[in-house]
C-alpha cells in the first residue's frame, strides 16, 4: 500500500465522518473507496478494520450530541446492548458468507425511502407518535437487532436507517432521531471491533490513521447539524439517500 493510498483512504474516512454525523450513511462513502483502494485483503478483513474509524467518528459525534439534545437514557441503553450482540452475530456471519445476495432487497428499500422522504414535506420535523412503553420497547428492540445485525453484517447506510427507524416507528424528529442514532451505531460498531479483535484480522496501519480523520469530520459534522436544526438534516438526508440509491443500484445490478 503507498502513502498516496493511504491520504486518499484518509480524506474518504473524514468526509464518511462528517456526513454520517448529520445523517448517518458515511460507510456508503468510506466502504466502497476502500474496498476499491485496498483489493489484496479479503473484504470482511477490509470491512473490520473499517469499524475503527467508524466507531471513532461515531464517538465524537456522540458526544457533540449528548450535551446538546436531551435523550431517553433508560430505551437507549436498552438499544444499545441489544443493537451491540445483534451487531457481533452479523460480524460474525460477514465471516462466513456472501453479502451481495442483499444488496437488490437494499435498493429496493432505498426507493420506497426516497419516495415517502420526497413527499412526505414534513417528515422528520416533529415529534407524532406517542405509543405506550411496551410498544415503544417492542420496536426499540426490532430497530436495534434488525439495524444492528445489518451493521455487523454489511454495514453502509445503517446510520441512515437508523435515524429513518427512530422517525417512523418511534416518532422521533430529525435532531433528536440523529442523536439516538448515534449511540446505538457506536454500540454496533463497538460489537463488531471485539468480533474482529478476536479474530485478528483488523489492519491498524489503516485503521488508525483513517480513525483520526473520522473522528474530526464527525465533530464538525455533528456541530453543523445542531446549529442549523431540522430543516438542514432534512435535506442532507435526502441527498444521502439518494446518493445511497444510486450506489446501490449500481452494484446490485451492473457489478
């Protein structure tokens, strides 16, 4: 691997950060560059030592988060221990199989996403749904096994599913479904770290250097979206969706 590779893995990891704290999806930036940049590993060891930059940026935008917006912390830590083995057992499976077989369900999903976003104007912009503590338990626990297996097993786009679950199941609006979404996918990103640690299969010359640029883009991208508010991370979801929908599509089928 050259020096030139490494900066360029390194300026893909900071704008991963930076996008996936307004809105989630930076793996659809930083997942794909990688595996395109680093061919000679296998893609499940590509893919684990990818979760370090990932869990770094995560992090800091976590904290950016929780001294902003006020959270529910008896149901986080529900979804994230549950959203943690969840995520272990899909690392656990990327191990052993193929995941191509997924990406056609993912891009039909991603438009029925783009068209209930587009035309949905208000969607995100406030709290609606107010359901009782089993059933908000009930699909706490879905979003954190189905969620958090996908990000274990695959990966990109998890951070955008999540902030779209936490939206139209749990009612949540965009900052405050953002700021939750960031605790349960560091939760899942920590799940597959110990996964890959215990196989030994993370490359930390990679994973460090890439972490360090996560983890700045995260910080400023989290500081933007709490003081622009709903309506900016409405509409850097949007792009980010399409954007996801166009990659998807072309993987699914032309690859």
């Amino acid at each position: 691997m050259t020096t030139f590779t490494l900066i360029l893995l390194c300026l893909f990891a900071f704008s991963a950060g930076f996008v996936d704290a307004i809105v989630g999806g930076g793996g659809l930036i930083q997942t794909p560059a990688s595996l395109v940049l680093l061919p000679q590993f296998p893609v499940a060891t590509v893919i684990g030592s990818l979760k370090i930059p990932a869990f770094t940026g995560t992090g800091f935008a976590t904290i950016q988060y929780v001294r902003k917006v006020t959270l529910n912390w008896r149901l986080a830590g529900i979804m994230c221990a549950t959203a943690f083995i969840a995520a272990f057992a899909g690392s656990e499976v990327l191990t052993l199989v193929s995941n191509r077989f997924l990406k056609p369900v993912i891009f039909i999903v991603l438009i029925i996403v783009a068209i209930y976003t587009y035309g949905k104007k208000n969607f995100g912009q406030h709290t609606q749904k107010t359901h009782s503590p089993k059933k908000e338990l009930g699909y706490a626990l879905l979003i954190s096994i189905g969620i958090g297996f996908y990000d274990g097993f695959i990966g990109p786009g998890a951070g955008s599913f999540l902030v779209l679950a936490f939206i139209t199941l749990l009612g949540f609006d965009f900052l405050h479904a953002s700021a939750n979404a960031k605790l349960i996918n560091l939760s899942t990103n920590f799940g597959s770290i110990i996964l890959f640690l215990l196989k030994g299969t993370i490359l930390w010359k990679v994973a460090l250097p890439m972490a360090a640029c996560n983890g700045f883009g995260g910080m400023l991208g989290a500081r933007l979206a709490i003081s622009k508010g709903n309506q900016f991370i409405r509409v850097f979801f949007l792009v980010i969706i399409t954007v996801t929908l166009l990659r998807f599509g072309y993987d699914a089928f032309f690859m």
